[in-house]
C-alpha cells in the first residue's frame, strides 16, 4: 500500500500533479489541482517548491483518510472502469419506461471513459463535471442535463449501497436551456386541428384534449375512465413522470366543457383506457402529418400540447401560481420559463397593429 507524487507533462513546460495511489490490491489517480510552470527563474523554481509542499501535505492527509475509511470498513473509492460495471447493473436493473434513455447515457459514459483515458482514475468530482461537459459537447438543448441527472442517479443509489460515502456530482450545478423548444399552438390553430380530419380519430382525441389539459404523453396513455369525475367536472391524475420524486404527483385539474366533450366521445367500465392510442412513434408521425394537412407550419408533439395549455393559461389571463398548480408543475421555478413567450405573444400583437403616417409639425 503506497501513495506518490506524480507529474503530468503539459505544455510549455508545464506540469500537473496527481496522487498515484496502491490501496487494498487497487490503483488509481487523483489529480490536485496543482499545477507546476515551466522554471525559467528562480522565482518561479520558488514558487513550484512551495506548491511541491503543498502536494506533499496532501499526500499524507488522503494517506490519513484511506487509513480512516479502511478502519471503518467502507471506502469512498471507486474507479471510473469499475463504476462503468456499475452503471451497467443500473440499467439492467432499470424498470421505468425511460430505459432508452438510460441505457444512451450508458453508452455515452462509456465512449467518455475511453475517449478522456480515464478508466484508471477514481470518480471524483473532476469526473463528474467533465463527463457533464462532454455530454454538453455531444448533445443539444437540455439533453445533456437530462443523462446527467440518470447519471447522478446511479450515483446516489451507490451512496445507498456503501460503494461511495458521498455522492461525487453533488455541488454541480446544472442548467437548461430556459428557453421553451417545442411549438406553441395557439386558440385559433387548435381550431384548425380540431377541423382537420386525421385517420386516427384516437390520436386526434387524445391530443386535443392534452391541449385542455396539459396532461403529457405517458398519463394519456394510461388515463382511466377512474380517474374522471363526470358529476364535478375533475381529473384525478397521479403523474408518472414525478410520481417517484414529487409531492404534487397527484393532480386534481378542473374539466371545462371541451375537455369534458372530448372525454365524453366514449364512454367505458372504470379501468378501462380512456383512449385506445398507438405506440408513440406512430401517434407523433400522424401528429406531423395532420399539421401539415391544417396548414400549421410547425413541429408539434404531445409535449407541444402541454406547452400550449400553460400558455395559454396564462395569455387568458390566469396568474401564474394558478397556472403553475393546474399544470401540476413541483414549483413555480417551471412555470415562469413561460413568461418570456407571453412577452413574445403580446409583443407580436401591439406589432401587429397597422403603422400611422405621422406628419411633422413643418407640413401642417
């Protein structure tokens, strides 16, 4: 068992320092964070022996806390590669509906570990935070925060099993886009729809009434005449999305006479599907096709019809705590990424308005 001081030729002279660590029959690397320049004087061959000090101290405080955590039979050490097996249990393990994702995240990770050369060094905090800019490399929009987070969840589970003390992308901060990507269909273009024949009258349906709803893809599809009380006018629904996360899962939304229309097409025993919809692939190749059939010159998704109901929420006037509760949003912090496209709305209506011909004081 043994800890040295090593050094990472950089350029121009420079150099990085890193633990290099034989601990319990495993070796790895933990960077410092220090870096040495190029000595070129003698101030600069001061100051690098002052940071050689440094590095030193902190050599015999990790030899200090791996003594520490071997007493307490637990270590907080785990190699990228070794996390990788982990990572891959995690997903065979997975059982929510998003695996694909998961098992992207995976493989995104793993092209990482090759791609840095970081299979041998231990999952520290530097990891994290580079394996989160890589994701933010490859992908686009909020994507890459959405990997991260399965990422960290993985992370966490290794916490809950004593593989780590602490969870190492704790601290991180991440950051979406706030910008809303998808389309917004206003009143008048829901109309169109609705006037618009489409070969599935389900699909139809169902994203008509995620318009009046802002329910997302997942609850329609398993949305039960149950959870509908007709005589009220209300939805129960418990959201799968947050169900596992969330306090405000459970949505009670009030029903308008649209809303209750549409539901009221069909009628079924209470566990019955409320709608009867294909698999998302095809019910989003019909969506595409049905807006270009209505003259609708945009992309839309059943999440475009829940970005649709907040907004237009809020451009009927509702405040935004009422918006906020009726999309069933964890907090108001989701609820205002919508402002700005209110902003937008009703600057593109005063703009609207046919310019005037003013005349200067000099021509009356």
């Amino acid at each position: 068992m043994r800890i040295k001081i090593r050094q990472k030729n950089l350029k121009a002279g420079r150099m990085s320092l890193y633990l290099d660590i034989h601990w319990n029959g495993r070796r790895w690397k933990e960077f410092l964070g220090i870096w040495l320049e190029n000595p070129t004087n003698a101030a600069v061959q001061k100051e690098n022996a002052l940071k050689m000090q440094t590095a030193m101290r902190l050599c015999e405080e990790r030899r200090v806390s791996l003594l520490m955590q071997e007493s307490q039979a637990i270590s907080s050490v785990l190699l990228v590669s070794d996390f990788l097996k982990v990572f891959n249990e995690f997903v065979s393990s997975y059982t929510r509906k998003d695996l694909k994702v998961v098992k992207a995240v995976a493989s995104y990770l793993s092209h990482y570990a090759v791609d840095a050369d970081v299979l041998n060094r231990v999952l520290d905090k530097s990891v994290c935070e580079e394996f989160l800019f890589y994701l933010s490399d490859s992908l686009h929009g909020n994507t890459p925060v959405g990997y991260f987070k399965k990422f960290k969840m993985c992370l966490a589970q290794c916490v809950e099993k004593g593989l780590l003390l602490k969870n190492p992308a704790n601290g991180i901060r991440l950051t979406t886009s706030e910008e809303i990507t998808k389309d917004i269909l206003d009143c008048s273009e829901i109309q169109q729809l609705a006037d618009t024949p489409m070969p599935n009258e389900e699909v139809k349906r169902a994203f008509l009434f995620a318009c009046y709803t802002g329910l997302r893809w997942c609850d329609v599809v398993a949305l039960k005449y149950k959870s509908v009380d007709f005589s009220r006018n209300m939805l129960v629904v418990c959201q799968r999305k947050v169900m596992s996360h969330s306090s405000k899962a459970v949505l009670h939304l009030n029903l308008n006479k649209t809303a209750m229309n549409l539901l009221q097409r069909h009628t079924g025993e209470a566990d019955d599907k409320v709608f009867q919809l294909p698999s998302y692939s095809y019910a989003r190749r019909l969506l595409i096709d049905w807006a270009v059939r209505a003259g609708i010159q945009k992309h839309i998704t059943f999440h475009c019809a829940r970005h649709s109901f907040v907004t237009n929420l809020m451009l009927g006037g509702a405040n935004i705590k009422t918006a906020s509760i009726l999309a069933g949003h964890s907090t108001i912090r989701h609820t205002e990424k919508y402002v700005h496209i209110i902003d937008e709305v009703k600057q593109r209506a005063v703009d609207s308005l046919p310019d005037l011909e003013l005349k200067s004081g000099s021509d009356e």
